[in-house]
C-alpha cells in the first residue's frame, strides 16, 4: 500500500519529508502483512464481512470443544490423555497410543487367523484320512445299512398291522363284541341316569321332610341368634366408648390422650383403666368365641345329621341286598320292571357265572313272556348261548312255534372255508344269501 503526497499540499514542510512520515505510518499499520491483507476491505472480505466475526468464531470453537469432549468420551479416556489407558483384554497394550493399539491388535488378529486356519487345515487332513480309511468307509455302510432295515421292518409292520386291523373290520365277531360292549356302555348310562334320579328322589324327599327342615332351620335360627347377640353386645360396648369420647374435652378425645393424662395424674387409675380396656377386649373375645363354637357345632350337627342319613341309606341297602343273596324262593317270584322296560339280572363269578331256571324232577324249567298282547317276545344278549345236557338228558332245544332268526346279523361266507378262515367255529352258523348254513368242515 502506498500514499504519494501532492507538491506544494503542506506548506513549509518538504514533500519528501511528508512522504516518508506517511509511509512510515503506513508501514507500522500493515506490519509487513501480505499484500493481500494490507487493506480494510481486504481484511473485510478476509472475515466474511461478519461484523460480529469473534463471537461467531468463539461459537464455533465452543461446538468444537463439545465434539472434542464428545469423542474422547467415546474412546474412554480422558480430554488430553496421550495413551488410551489401560485395557482388560490382555491382548491389548496398556498405556500406548492409538496407533499402537490398532497395531497390536491388527498383530493379535493375524495370529488367530493364522492358527484358525491351521486348525482348518488340520481338520480338513483329518477328515481326509477318515474318508480315505476303507474302516469308515465300512461303518458308515453298516450304519445306512441298518437305517434302511429300519425303515423296511417299520414299513413291513405298519402293513401287517393294517392288515391285522383290516381282517378285525370285515370280521363280523369283532363287530358283535364292539355291539356288544357299546350296548353295556348305553345299559351303564342307562344305569347311571336311573341311580341319579333315584338320589335325587331320595334327596328331594328329605328336602320336603318337615323333620328335615325343621332341623335345619333350628340350627340356622340358633346361628342368627348368636350373630344377633354378638352384634348387639359390640354395639354397646361401642355406644359405651362413644359416650365417653364424646363427653371429653377437645385434648382428651383419644385413647392416647386419656392414657397420657392418667398416666400423667397416678397410676392407679392408669391401672384401673387398663384392666377395663382388657376386661373389654376379653368380653368381646369370649362373644367372638362363643359365635364360633356355635357355628362350629351346627356344622357338626349338619354333618352329624347327613351322616345318620347315609347309614341309614347304607343299612337299607344293605338289608335289601341280604334278603337277596342266596334266597330260595317257593311259588311264583314276580319282578315288576317299574318306570322303565327292562328287567336285569348280572351275576359277578366270571368263571361260572349263569343263571339256572331248574323245573322238578321230571319237568321243565322255562320263562314265560306271556303278556296277552300278541308281541310276546324272549331276546337274549350274550356272547354264547348253550343247551347242554344234564342227569342224562339230551340237552335239546325245543321250539314250539315260529323260530326267527336275524340273518343281517349272521356272518356272509359261500362255503365252509371262508366261513372257517372268517373265525365261525366248527358247528357254527352263516349263511349264503337268504340260505342258512351250518359248518361241518
């Protein structure tokens, strides 16, 4: 920068002389600066023409401060530590910079990589003799081997079993046993809903027992009454204790009040009043108990009383059932089927269990199923039914009248061999169409 003084401007002092003042000012302004830098605007254009240029210069250095602050957070050490401190990884060196912490860790690095695939390629050596070794070769054979005849003996018992399960289907005596245990199922329902109403017949009769009902509205009476006594003496001893707080002063209204001023006064009404207060609480306790041992006795009494009438339900069964066992009964016995249609008699000995209509010597035993209705009818349900001789009978069976037989229950064969191979015994029935056969061979 540079200033050339007009002649003749400044009077008696010599241009030359001026002009050196002036430059030497101007040189002490610019300082050597750049000629770049050695004017206002440039200097202006230098800081963005900000005039607030330090405090947007301080703003910025403060946000980087945070960063700064920020990133050392990150790295876990503190603002102007010169190592990264100390490490709990025993690979990683303690007190080292940045770059030697990468380095050793790029060393540790390497040498796991190094060993990984030395380990692979050992592995892969092993695995190449044991594929190689005729011995594996032959387990391995050995092992498929035994997997496949897994896999054929399971397949070839899944086919017998379904044919196992095939023959039971088409067999008729499979379908008569499944009959005939579903028909004891629907007799045990029928069984189980005739009990259940003969309980609640039973129940409902106790129920409309006034005996009954009076016994039970007594104890229930007696267990108000207690409740009612307990009640009303609680509320007296509280319409006592009421009366009293309500007649005392603002500061002696409490429990803790009246016991601090008797105990501030003397101890014998302290001594009075706290043998109230337990008196008290035992009066209550004893009404408490005595409701509870009430209603603990009317339980008792309940269960007394449910209990005498099970027994007594107990020994009527069992009376009914003693009169039975074993009885011989002379004349006509006559069993009335009640309410329902049918009459059952079971008996427990499966090794020789029956049932035996004897006639004298001489005569016949028999069942008559005569009604007078003109559909009188005799239908037995076993699984075999015999005629067999005894005291030198000939053990026949004697059909005086029409025989009918349900052919759609007759197992279907055309000859003797498939009615042998379908399970019907020597001697048994089936039929071809309509035409009713008798096995012979």
């Amino acid at each position: 920068m540079t200033y050339t003084v007009p002649a003749g401007r400044y009077g008696d002092y010599s241009t030359a002389f001026i002009q050196a003042y002036i430059d030497a000012k101007i040189a002490g302004v610019l300082d050597t600066a750049p000629e770049t830098l050695d004017t206002l605007n440039e200097l202006a254009a230098a800081i963005n023409d900000d005039p607030t240029y330090f405090s947007t210069v301080a703003a910025q250095v403060a946000e980087l401060n945070t960063d700064v602050a920020d990133a050392v957070a990150a790295l876990g050490v503190a603002e102007n530590d010169t190592t990264f401190g100390t490490f709990t990884a025993g690979t990683l060196p303690d007190g080292v910079t940045l770059k030697a912490v990468l380095e050793a860790f790029a060393s540790a690095y390497e040498t796991t990589k190094s060993n990984l695939e030395g380990a692979d390629s050992t592995l892969s050596g092993r695995i190449d003799v044991l594929e190689a070794d005729p011995t594996t070769a032959t387990s391995l054979a050995a092992v498929q081997a035994d997997v496949d005849q897994n896999e054929l003996d399971g397949d070839a018992a899944d086919s017998a079993l379904s044919g196992r399960l095939d023959t039971l289907e088409v067999d008729p005596t499979t379908a008569t046993a499944v009959a005939a245990v579903q028909s004891d199922v629907d007799q045990n329902e029928t069984d189980s809903d005739a009990a259940d109403a003969a309980l609640s017949a039973r129940l409902d009769v106790l129920e409309a027992d006034p005996t009954t009902a009076t016994a039970v509205a007594a104890v229930q009476a007696d267990v108000n009454q207690n409740e009612a006594d307990a009640d009303a003496a609680i509320a007296t001893e509280r319409g006592r204790i009421d009366a009293i707080l309500l007649a005392a002063d603002a500061d002696k209204d409490s429990f803790a009040e009246i016991v601090s001023l008797i105990n501030s006064v003397d101890t014998t009404n302290d001594n009075a009043f706290a043998a109230y207060v337990l008196s008290n609480d035992a009066a209550v306790a004893a009404v408490q108990a005595d409701v509870d041992q009430n209603e603990f006795d009317a339980d008792a009494a309940i269960a007394a009383l449910q209990a005498d009438v099970d027994q007594n339900e107990a020994d009527a069964d069992a009376a009914i059932a003693g009169i039975l066992d074993g009885a011989t009964f002379t004349g006509d016995i006559v069993v009335n089927e009640g309410t329902g249609s049918t009459i059952k008699l079971e008996t427990s000995d499966a090794t020789s269990a029956g049932i035996h209509i004897e006639g004298p010597t001489g005569s016949m035993g028999y069942i008559d199923t005569t009604n007078g209705f003109g559909n009188d009818s005799l239908q037995i349900y076993s699984t075999n039914t015999w005629c067999r001789a005894i005291n030198g009978g000939t053990g026949n069976l004697i059909v005086d009248g029409k025989l009918t037989l349900a052919l759609a229950q007759v197992p279907e064969y055309s000859n003797d061999s498939q009615a042998a191979a379908g399970g019907v015994v020597l001697g048994g029935l089936y039929r071809s169409g309509s035409v009713l056969h008798i096995r012979s061979v």
